[in-house]
C-alpha cells in the first residue's frame, strides 16, 4: 500500500511539474497567460503518466553495467540506452493518449502534422528526441532528487502522514476531473455542429449549382431565405467557440466559453480554419446567384 501510494504521489508531482513547463513554454509563445492541460487545475496527467512509466521500466536499466571501449577509453553504454527505451517509452504515452482522447471527444488536443518525420501527426521524430534527452535528465537529476525528498516527507515508518495527503490530492482531482470530462463534453457538441453545418452547406452547394440553370428563379428566392439562415448559423458557431464573427454587429466576446478552446493553440486554428471554409462555401454560393454581394442579405 505504502509503495502504491509513493507512486501516486510521483504521478502528480510530474504531472504539476510537466503543466509548468508547458505553460510557461506555451505562454512564452503566445504571448499571454495560458493554462495549458486538459484539467483546470495545475497539473497535466500525461506527463505524470510518462514519468512513472519511466521510472518502473527505466531503474532497472539505470542499475545495469554496460561497458564499451572507445580510442582505448571506457563508456557506460546505460545512458545511451535510457535515452533510446525513454523515447520509445513517451513516444508510446504519448501516441496513445492522443489516439483515446480523439476517441472519446472527437477532437485532437495537439498535432505533430507540420513537422517532419511525423505518425499521424501524433508524434513526430523532434519531440521523440527531446523525450530521449529529457529521460536522461529525468533518471539522473530529478528523480533522485524527489525521490530523496520523498522519503524524508513520508518515511515509511510513518505512512498515515502520505495517505492523509493522497487521499486529499485524490479528492480535489477527481472533482477537477469531472469537470474537465464535462467541458470537452461540450466542446465534443460544438464540434458535431460544426460538422454537420459543413456537412449540410456542401451538400446544398452541390445541390443548388447542379439546378441553377434550370429554375433559377424559384429558386434565388429560396436560396436566399437559406444562406441567411446559414449565415446565422456560422456567426452563432462563430460566438460558440469565443471567435469574432462574420456580421458587422456581431459583439463576441474572447477566450471565456470554454477553457479548453484556448488551452490548445492548434485546435484553435484547425476550427478557425473550417469556419473560415465554411465563409468560403457561403460567398461561392452567393456568387453564384447575384453579381452584387448585398442583395443577398
């Protein structure tokens, strides 16, 4: 039980660690305050996840003696192979998380795509290699050093000490938890939306072009009455997700529907790029049915 619960304990202090690296890094890029992860509160699971996984298959290959002998000089071969079966080990963290979270929300929480030597834009061979150097790190600097301070914390001689605290991180976790499923639930909505709002003006684009000659006047003043509603609909989504929308009067108001939204700078752009589409589709349209832009609203 006790070593259970020192495991658990590992677990969230890399996780609060990790989310201050990532926001800082992320803050630093945008420019502004972010609270990067998927929780509201300071931690990031993954990293907690990839740092105990390290620790548990990682120690006993610390412990191991692997020389080699290079220009007459001795080399430990250990480190080397920490920085390979580390990479491996994050890369695995890190692929599946992305894979059961778009699962779940239907959403990708960050994309590798731009960047060379990429899996399905889940991991990509750049963040493979800082994961190598970083277990490195990790198994020589500051896993000794917590572990150390660990053990004076919560000896074992006295474990009622550790399990109070555990039991009261656990508690506030588990609340920030269900908060957190409860905004990509709502995130998951607004991007259904989003895609059966696509779905339903490519297949009316479709529609409308391929009877435009024949009924063009029956069909102008129905089509009219349908891009208006269109039109509504993608400044409605516009405001949904915190963007500034399409109408001149439209008053949106940033950043504060759902954290989430703004958490993940790529996720961000990815949608602001499919409502920019979706204007796309609507001007075509218009085109199509009057040479002056005003007249159809």
């Amino acid at each position: 039980m006790y070593k259970l619960s020192i495991t658990v304990i590992y677990f969230f202090f890399y996780s609060l660690l990790g989310w201050i690296v990532e926001s800082i890094y992320c803050s630093i890029g945008e420019r502004k305050l972010i609270n990067r992860g998927f929780l509201t509160g300071p931690i990031c699971p993954i990293y907690g996840t990839g740092a105990v996984v390290m620790s548990l298959f990682l120690t006993p290959i610390k412990n191991l003696n692997i020389p080699f002998t290079v220009f007459g000089r001795n080399f430990s071969f250990v480190p080397i192979l920490i920085f390979l079966v580390g990479l491996l080990l994050a890369d695995t963290v890190e692929f599946f998380t992305s894979l059961i979270m778009e699962k779940l929300f239907h959403a990708r929480w960050w994309d590798y795509s731009d960047k060379p030597f990429n899996i399905q834009g889940r991991i990509c061979l750049q963040h493979s290699v800082y994961w190598g150097m970083a277990s490195i790190v990790f198994m020589y600097l500051v896993h000794p050093f917590f572990a150390d301070i660990l053990g004076k914390l919560f000896p074992l001689t006295a474990p009622k000490r550790l399990y109070l605290v555990l039991a009261l991180i656990l508690f506030v976790f588990l609340l920030d938890l269900a908060n957190a499923v409860k905004n990509a639930l709502d995130v998951k909505s607004l991007m259904g939306k989003l895609n059966k709002l696509t779905g339903s003006m490519v297949s009316f684009k479709d529609e409308a072009i391929n009877i435009f000659n024949e009924k063009f006047g029956e069909l102008q003043a129905g089509t009219t009455k349908r891009l208006e509603g269109f039109n509504k609909q993608i400044n409605d989504v516009f405001l949904a997700f915190g963007f500034k929308g399409k109408a001149k009067d439209t008053k949106a108001k940033e950043a504060d529907k759902n954290r989430l939204l703004w958490a993940y700078p790529n996720f961000r752009r990815r949608v602001k790029e499919q409502l920019s589409g979706l204007e796309e589709i609507l001007d075509e349209i218009k085109h199509k049915f009057s040479d002056d832009d005003t007249e159809m609203y």
